[in-house]
C-alpha cells in the first residue's frame, strides 16, 4: 500500500462542464496555478511536502503516447468513480479488424463513429456543473491528491493524473469524487491502483446512495439493451435533453465494451457475439478484475483474477454490482526527455 502521497495546487475553469462545455463528471482538466512548484510530493505521513518536476518534459506511454501535462494542463481521472456516459466515441478499429476487410465495411464502420451518450450522462454532467457554479464564479482552486510511491503510479494508460479533487463550495471543503458517489451522480469503480482505504471510503458512501435509491442506483439495469444509435452527445447548452434524460442505464465501463461492439456489429467488421467480444477483450487484451472481497483481504498480488466477461451471462444479463468488482490497472511508462523510465521523485 502506497505511503507516498502526490499533491497538485491548481484551478479549475467551471465553464467546461457540460452544458456549458464538453466535460462530464469523471473527467476533467486542471489548469496550474501559476508558479513552477504546483506539483508536491511527500514519501509518508511523518515528512514533509517538497516540490517536484520530474513531469515537466515526461511523456506518458500507454495505450498512446501523451505528455503528462500540456499547456499547462492536465487532465484528471476522477479515482474511484464512473458516471454514466456523456460522449463515447467507438474505438479505431485495430490492424488486426482491418486486414482483408473490404472497403464498403471500412465506410460502414466510419459512419457510425459518433460520440454517443448513456442515460442519465446530461443529468449527472449539469449536477456537478450545477453543484460547482453554485459558488458564484467562474474558477475554483483546487487541490488534487493521489496516494503513490513512485512517478510511474501516478497517470493511467491515457496519461490522465488518477486522483481526488478537493475544491470549496460555500465554505466547505468537498472531495469531489467523494460527492458524485454520496448523491447518486455516480457509480464507485475499483481499480487494482488504489488502496484498501480509498475503496472502503467510497463503499460506505455508495452503500448511502444505494440505500436512497439516488438517480444512478434507481436506474442501474442487469439487463444489456439492443444499443440505441440515435442517442448521441448533447450539444453545449441543449438543455431539452434533461427532459428525456432517465431510463436504465449499464455499468459505464461495460457500456464502452458494448458501443464497440454494436459498431462493429452493425458494420458487419465482427461476427462474434457480445459475450465473445467482451471475452477477447479490446485488441485482444480481456479487462483482467478481481472480486473486490478477495482483493481487500489478499491484496491484488495475490488474489484471484478473473476476465470481466465471467460476469456477464450470454452477453445480455449482467452479475455483478459496481461496486462488487476491483478492475485491474492498464499499464503505462513515464519516460523522461532521455526516453528512459522515471522511477523517483
């Protein structure tokens, strides 16, 4: 367990939330604050912070290869927490799909790369939009922590920073991530990078949302739905969407697995079923999770993984909870200017 802890001073711009921009309510970007030692870290609880800038100049080498921070941005992956999606766009289809597919189904599958949406997505994006404005202004400080013993813990396969956002909202401090799970704006997704009690905090919290029956809770369907293709993003300000906006909704990161395949389905580029597919896993590689009692007691070294097709019944009934699984981490390199790995703060 990470002793270390990362911490980012920085602001955030309130006007991209949607509807007044595009970002949703997992995601978003921090703009530093100006001066060069935004970025602290502290081995354990017992030292103290000292500024570091073993990111300036890195690049994150994942599933792409992304600097850490970008115009002096960078963008946050809200830890712990999945809301229903705002705007998903059907993966690129691999070298692998390609070979020997003919021209008319390339022009197929082009066709139908659109951003779509999940329901309840515009009506969890404009709470937090609603919850962030209610200060007043336009910008927020903020404070992003992350608990981590080395560079390479701290940004995930996409080169986003994994952490909590802490802001104040009418004199209170609010863990952000905390918050969207408390109200029902957003389901908890573990992932094997976090710790026993960052993942308990945000059971207890769940275990009230759920209780309440809050929006996300009331509206979590078992059952996978034919994929509706005319549900796409909203556009910046269209509120009429709101009005419409409640229905059943699957678990996020299975409903990104499922908007690949009913692309690649409808454009005749795959034969497989969903469970299959689901199987296979993105470019071949299956998302590996454990079940999150085994993780908790045995730690992710030790406990048993399972593919996250196990948990889905013929590709149409699922058997799982959110908050039942723990995903494993989708490996990432921090290089430095010299193009080798850097391993200490």
């Amino acid at each position: 367990m990470p002793a270390g802890l990362l911490e980012v001073d920085g602001t955030i711009e309130l006007k991209q939330f949607w509807p007044s921009g595009q970002s949703d309510a997992d995601t978003t970007k921090v703009i530093l604050s100006v001066g060069p030692d935004a970025i602290k870290f502290r081995k354990d609880s017992s030292s103290p912070f000292h500024p570091t800038h073993v990111f300036n100049n890195a690049k994150v080498k994942g599933k792409f290869s992304t600097p850490p921070i970008k115009n002096g941005k960078v963008t946050i992956r809200l830890q712990g927490i999945d809301a229903t999606e705002l705007h998903y766009q059907p993966s690129a289809l691999s070298a692998k799909e390609k070979n020997g597919l003919s021209a008319t189904k390339l022009t197929a599958y082009k066709g139908l790369i659109h951003f779509y949406r999940q329901l309840l997505g515009a009506t969890s994006a404009k709470a937090l939009h609603d919850f962030l404005t209610s200060t007043g202004k336009t910008v927020l400080d903020c404070r992003v922590v992350t608990q981590v013993d080395t560079p390479n813990e701290v940004f995930d396969t996409y080169g986003r920073l994994v952490g909590d956002i802490e802001v104040t909202v009418n004199g209170q401090a609010v863990n952000l991530n905390h918050w969207l799970v408390e109200h029902g704006w957003a389901y908890p997704t573990f992932y094997s990078s976090m710790t026993n009690d960052e993942i308990n905090a945000l059971l207890a919290l769940a275990k009230i949302a759920r209780s309440k029956k809050t929006l996300v809770w009331n509206f979590l369907s078992n059952t996978i739905s034919p994929f509706d293709f005319n549900l796409r993003e909203p556009k910046v300000g269209d509120l009429s969407v709101l009005a419409t906006d409640k229905g059943p909704a699957i678990f996020p990161k299975l409903y990104r697995r499922y908007t690949n395949w009913s692309a690649r389905k409808k454009a005749q580029v795959t034969g497989q079923n969903f469970q299959a597919f689901l199987a296979a896993g993105s470019g071949g590689t299956p998302d590996i999770c454990f079940v999150l009692a085994d993780f908790l007691a045995t730690g992710v070294h030790s406990a048993i993984p399972h593919n996250f097709a196990d948990f889905v019944v013929g590709g149409k009934t699922t058997k799982f909870a959110p908050d039942s699984l723990v995903f494993k981490e989708a490996p990432s390199t921090l290089l430095g200017p010299d193009n080798k790995p850097i391993t200490h703060f």
